[in-house]
C-alpha cells in the first residue's frame, strides 16, 4: 500500500512538474520579442540548428548546410547575435525530419517539435509494455521534461534506442526497424551491436542493416556525392573541433568521461583516448550482461545508460535515455523508503533542479549522475537474485 501511495503521489506531481515546465517554455517562446534571448541564448535552443538545416533542404541547397560560414550566416539572420555557436554536422538523412518542421514559422515549428519527440517517447514506451500512471511518470519525469527546451532530438532518439535494445531477438522486427533510424545519430547506438551479437539476433541485425542502407541511401538521392562529401568533411572538422579547441563543444555539461577529463585540464588527445578505452570496456561488459539470463529491461537499461557514456561526444540532453534504468533499479528498491528507494528520489531532485543549479566547478553533473546510474545498475544486475527474468516491463 506504501508503494501505491507513493506512486499516486509520483503520478500527479510529474503531470504538475511537466506541466509547469511546459508552461514555461511556451511562455518564453511567445512572449519573446524575435528569436534572441539575451547575448547568446535564442529560442528553441539547438532547435535552431535544425529548423535552418530544414530550410536548406527546403530551398534545394541541403549541401550548403555542412559551409560552417554559410550556416553560420544563416543562423545569424534568424537570431542576429555576435556568436550562435552551432554547425551542422549530421548525416543528410536528418534532412528528412528537419525539412517539415521548416515548413511552419519558427517558433510554431520550436513547439511542434518538441511535441513530436515527445510522442515518439511516449509511443516508443508504449510498445515495450508500460501503461497508466508508470507511463505518466515516466513520460513526465524531469529525465525528460528537463531537457525539453533545449531543442534538441534526444526524446526520439532515446525512445529509438529503448525500442532497439529491448528484446531484440523476441521483437527483431521493431528493434531492427528502431536500430536502423537511430543512425540519424549513430554515436548513440554504439552498444546495440554487441548486445544484437551476444544474443545471436541475427535477423534484428538484418533488419537495421536493411534500414540503414535504405534510409542513407534515400538521402544521398537528396544530396549526392557532393553532400555526402561535404558531411564526412564537416564530421572530421568536428571531430577536431570537440578534441581541439572546442570553442562550439565545450566539455562542460557532458555525459561522458571525454568531456569530464578534458574539462578537468586533460589535452584532448589524452581524454580522447581515455573515452576510447572505456566505450571499449563497455562494449565488453555489454557482452557480458546480455549474456545473463535476466530481465530484458535489465539489458535494456544497460545500454541506454551506457550509450551516454559509451558516446564521446554526448551532453546532458541526452539523459533521458536513463529512463529505463531508473525503472529497473526502483524495481530493485521495492519501496522509496528502501536505501535505494531514497537514492532514487534524491536524484529525481537533483536532475529536476539540474537546469537551476548549473555545474559544479572541474566536476559534470551529468556525467556523475549518468556513471552513478550506470554504476548502480551494473551492481544490482550482478547482485545473486536482485534482477529476475519478469517478462513485464512495468
């Protein structure tokens, strides 16, 4: 009953949480004057990027986007600032989602957008099994509506990702589906072929394969070889960027182990490698726990609390992808006045505070919570009998 309680309470506070953070943004969006908010910031945040992406795309010149000049031109004219700070740097297949959105005036577009990927969230949680007030909170969790104004795809992709790594070899044909459109941001599915490969699902691996070739060969129809090119010229020209100078990718605020390490003083290289060797290591222990026999939401928690850290080049909006291991461990807990339980509320506080707190000096705060999660998870998941084979997700 104490957990029932707690649950009903957990159900209407994240509808009150969401609602006012929603509220807000909607706020802000309308009632500023144009797209620049103050001397840096812009309405929709990254959203930016991607509605000037689409227009690109819209005016038959999606190639010109990969120009950092003209990009940055482009960005100007919407939000005339002495610095916006963004490049476009991701595969032509994201043309197809930016370029609708585009479509519409910008700040309708800024909120469609961010209505979309939370469907695709919502949708994505629907199918692995959740329903009712687990699906509200979850849906509402301030892993997901605190990220909501930055604008960015990380809603979707992060339901992409749960609906690849759950039960893959069961569900191969929604999990290949899922694999294959998350190469709109390939760095998020570093994992999911190890954990395909461990549990021989050879026809989920077909299926993405099959996606993949179809949906990039689609978007080399829209911009040629001359696009592709200047894309593989931008990606390398941001690789050096984050390992470089990182004026447009500063290390704070990322999950991973890269962007701690270098904002801690670390030259690049050295951070660099350093990322290497743990995605390596967690591509090894992704291995080892798909091998258990254990709850498929267990494996899927693993990899969407290690693709943040897995990724060497991943920030705090892609937290959402927690999601499903803050259910398995509450799981675990029982009931929110267990040791983990409390853990667990705590850290709701202290994501849901995240964006008012700011970062700690030399630490991420992101990407202590993300390693504290994944931690937590892994000990849990290697604790005799603490995660059992239950089929139901919620």
């Amino acid at each position: 009953m104490e957990s029932d309680r707690f649950i009903r309470f957990a159900d209407r506070a994240s509808i009150v949480y969401a609602a006012s953070f929603f509220l807000t943004i909607i706020a802000t969006t309308f009632l500023t004057d144009g797209v620049a908010i103050g001397a840096r910031g812009v309405v929709g945040g990254d959203f930016l990027a991607f509605y000037t992406a689409g227009k690109f795309a819209l005016s038959g010149a999606a190639a010109h986007a990969y120009d950092f000049a003209a990009f940055d031109a482009a960005l100007k004219s919407r939000a005339p600032l002495e610095a916006v700070g963004m490049m476009w740097q991701y595969p032509p297949a994201m043309f197809f989602i930016a370029a609708p959105f585009a479509l519409l005036p910008y700040k309708a577009a800024f909120i469609a957008w961010t209505l979309a990927g939370w469907s695709v969230l919502g949708w994505s949680l629907r199918e692995i099994g959740f329903r009712g007030k687990t699906l509200r909170i979850l849906l509402f969790s301030s892993l997901t509506v605190s990220i909501l104004g930055y604008g960015q795809i990380s809603t979707a992709t992060a339901g992409l990702l749960f609906l690849a790594a759950y039960d893959p070899k069961r569900r191969w044909l929604v999990a290949g589906l899922a694999a294959g459109l998350l190469t709109i941001k390939p760095q998020l599915g570093l994992l999911l072929p190890f954990a395909f490969l461990a549990v021989g699902a050879w026809r989920t691996i077909a299926v993405a394969c099959i996606t993949a070739a179809f949906l990039h060969a689609m978007s080399f129809l829209l911009v040629g070889a001359e696009g592709w090119a200047a894309f593989i010229e931008a990606a390398l020209r941001f690789k050096d960027e984050i390992a470089g100078a990182a004026t447009l990718t500063p290390p704070r605020g990322m999950t991973t182990l890269f962007g701690q390490l270098k904002l801690m003083g670390f030259s690049g290289e050295a951070a660099m490698r350093a990322q290497y060797a743990a995605t390596a290591a967690l591509a090894a222990m992704t291995v080892i726990v798909w091998r258990k026999q254990i709850d498929p939401l267990a494996k899927a928690a693993f990899v969407g609390a290690g693709a943040i850290i897995a990724a060497p080049y991943a920030y705090g909006y892609e937290m959402t992808a927690l999601l499903l291991a803050g259910v398995a461990l509450a799981r675990i807990a029982q009931t929110p006045r267990s040791a983990l339980g409390a853990t667990l509320i705590a850290l709701w506080v202290v994501i849901a505070a995240r964006p008012l707190l700011g970062e700690l000096a030399m630490v991420n705060t992101a990407f202590m919570i993300s390693m504290g999660a994944l931690a937590t998870l892994v000990a849990a998941i290697f604790r005799r009998g603490a995660i059992d084979r239950a089929p139901a997700p919620a």
